[in-house]
C-alpha cells in the first residue's frame, strides 16, 4: 500500500523506493479526560472516539506516513499544551497548528509561551468556533497580531473554505506578505476565481485535503469523481504548493483512512514522481518548516 516513485506512479517505469508522507492534517483529542472535549460531539458515533498518536500509526504507517502534523480541534488555550505534551512523546507528530485569537490583549503572551516549543507551528483561524476573518481583520490589533505570528515564523491555517474565506486570505496576503498561508481542504469547494490571484502569492499552499463527500446518501470512493475539482486545484496552484492531508479522524465519516489515502494515491498516481514526492512532503517543509524527530523523516 505504499506510495512509490517508478512503476506505481509513472506508469510503466520501474519501481523505485518508496516515498514518504508527511501527512499535514490530523487531529488529536481524548474524549475520557473529565473535562471532555470541545470537538467531536459526545452524541457523534463515527467521531466521538479518542484520537491520539498510537491508534493515527496504526491506521497511517502501513502508507508509509512518517510523520504528521495535528491541526487544533479546540478553543480551550490549555488544549495547545495538552496537544504539544502529546506529542512529545511520539515522533510521528512533527508539528501542531494550535488555537489563539490574534488581536486578544493576551495574544502576545500566549504566542511567545507557545512558541517555544518548536513543535508549535502556527494557528488555525477561519469558518469555524463562530469567528469571522474577513471583519476580523477590519481591527488593526488583529493585523497586527498576524504580523506578529509573521515575525516568529509561523504559519496562518484556514478552515471551511468558502469564496468569502478565499477572499479573506487574499487580504491577510497583502496586508502581511510574509505570513505564510495555508488553505485547508480545498477540494470541499467549486472552484472560484479568486485562486488565480491566490496562486500567485509566494507564501500560500494549499491542501488536497478533504476530498470525498457525500452525494446523494452516497460517498463516491472513484477518483474519476473528483478528478475534474483536482485537476483545478493542481492546474491552478501548481505542484510546488499542494500538500497532502488526510483530515483523520473527521475523515472517518465520510471514509476509512485506505480509502481516502488510496484517492490522493489514485490521483497523484498520474503525476510525475516529482510532483508526487512534493505533494506527499517536500512542500510541507517549505510551507511549516516542520521539526525532525526520527531518522526515518525525509530531508531536502
């Protein structure tokens, strides 16, 4: 089940070693702490199940996942050092997207406790926890929160994509041109005009993340499905910023991990090893500056 250079996804060339993946979006909770959890809800069936490194190896190592970075999944501020002591101890967690609110009297306390945990890669604002980013970034204290995020060199992940949130990272892009932007789950929206000029800012990547859906009661597991919205995606941004995500386990109501793992296979198996090794984790590295904590993780 592993992703290989050669026979697999050149069609036809020999088989080569196989490539690594750095999967960009998981996320982690434990749903018997006493507080619970914020996310998933307790009366979710495919959800509310605990979510940590051991059973994400299980279901990952076999695709020849080395690594993963946990994108937050809760409003609570002690939450990011729950996620970051999780991560220690295993290596499979390269990094963690976590949750503050620029523009907040505390923020730049809470960044500059955060952040020194090299772990901690950035935060995750968009289309979720009843926030607006669009009128948020009407307030200068917000912007200059995000300058902030820009200096330390982190990154500003997205969330529910929508033409409105699209046009909203353009704006975060021309008010802090050094703020690496990171658009999650793309394939869960039509495509829009606004990625043209969205493509040409150096500093955004987008995730091929979030790929199957439900139609008609049915979840469509043929990649011929999807390959139109893909290959719009791909065509736009270009092979240099699309990164692989699985969204597991939010995933898990949708699909199993093989088989959202086996459409981003199916897709990328048309592409050139190249591009496949830049989607499945080269990337990453520029878009996250990831940390790396086990040999088996691939370098440039």
């Amino acid at each position: 089940m592993e992703v290989t250079a050669g026979a697999t996804l050149a069609g036809g060339a020999e088989a080569a070693a196989p490539i690594p993946v750095i999967d960009t979006h998981i996320h982690l909770f434990d749903t018997s702490r006493p507080q619970g959890v914020p996310w998933p809800d307790k009366n979710d069936k495919a959800l509310y199940h605990t979510a940590l490194p051991e059973r994400y190896r299980k279901l990952a190592v076999p695709f020849n996942v080395k690594g993963a970075i946990e994108v937050e999944c809760s409003t609570w501020l002690e939450d990011n050092q729950w996620v970051l002591d999780v991560a220690a101890k295993d290596p499979i967690i390269v990094g963690t997207v976590g949750d503050l609110e620029p523009g907040t009297p505390e923020f730049r306390k809470h960044l500059d406790r955060f952040h020194k945990n090299p772990l901690f890669l950035g935060i995750r604002y968009g289309n979720l926890w009843d926030r607006d980013l669009g009128k948020s970034l009407e307030k200068p204290d917000f912007v200059a929160g995000l300058k902030l995020l820009a200096q330390a060199g982190l990154v500003l992940d997205t969330a529910n994509p929508t033409e409105q949130l699209m046009r909203d990272a353009l704006r975060v892009t021309d008010l802090v041109p050094d703020l690496r932007v990171i658009l999650d789950h793309l394939p869960e929206m039509e495509p829009v005009s606004v990625w043209q000029e969205l493509a040409k800012r150096k500093n955004v990547w987008v995730k091929i993340s979030g790929i199957v859906r439900r139609v008609d009661g049915k979840v469509p597991l043929d990649i011929a499905f999807y390959k139109d919205r893909l290959d719009r995606i791909f065509n736009t941004f270009g092979e240099d910023h699309v990164l692989f995500g699985s969204d597991w386990p939010n995933s898990d109501q949708w699909a199993t991990y093989p088989e959202v793992f086996k459409l981003a296979r199916d897709y990328f198996g048309t592409k050139s090893p190249a591009a496949a090794e830049k989607y499945y984790w080269r990337n990453s590295i520029a878009a996250y500056r990831w940390v790396h904590r086990d040999p088996s993780q691939p370098k440039v």
